[in-house]
C-alpha cells in the first residue's frame, strides 16, 4: 500500500501535526487501526504525566517488589526481583551480565 504524509489535529492541543507515511507504515505493519489523536508534544507530555516509559505491568500491580541478597559469585550486596529461596545461586547484575556473555560465545 502507498502511503502519504496526512495533516492532522491534535485534540488536546488543536494544533496541526504531520501523521508521515512513514509512521502510517509503521501502524499497519503493528495491526493499529486509528491515527494518533494527540500531537508528538501532547504524546510526550501525557506520556510523562503517566510515569514516562514504565511497563504496562507496573501500571497495573505498582512498583516491582526487590529483595535484597549477596551475589554467590563476588559476594556484593545486590537487589533482585524474585525472593531469594536458598536453593539457587542470586547474581548482581555486572555478574549474570559478565555469565550470559561468556555462556553464549
């Protein structure tokens, strides 16, 4: 399908905003159906207003819950996301980054 740059008006704001074709390729290829209602700036600030780029999760359930344990390979205080139970090795994050790579070469 061709697409072309469409002028548009932002609802919160009234002003005019260019929807280019290339972000209407963009929506298609995403499956979304409706234009963007809202200009970049509105986006943005409302985006900010809502806590900026949280994940939806967070939104719905509050902030993650962490918990504090000692990293089984360089022993430094850490925080992780899940309750530690005792029966697994915890990582900080420098050493499960440092495990992944050396696991995947």
């Amino acid at each position: 399908m061709f697409y072309q740059d469409k002028t548009l008006t932002c609802k919160e704001c009234g002003r005019e905003f260019i929807f280019t074709a290339g972000q209407q390729e963009f929506f298609a290829e995403k499956g979304f159906t409706n234009e963007p209602s809202r200009c970049p700036d509105c986006r943005a600030a409302r985006k900010a207003r809502q806590g900026g780029g949280q994940r939806r999760s967070d939104f719905r359930f509050g902030p993650r819950q962490m918990y504090k344990a000692i990293c089984s390979q360089c022993g430094s205080m850490t925080e992780v996301p899940f309750e530690p139970r005792g029966d697994r090795p915890v990582y900080c994050r420098d050493c499960y980054s440092s495990m992944r790579v050396r696991n995947y070469r």
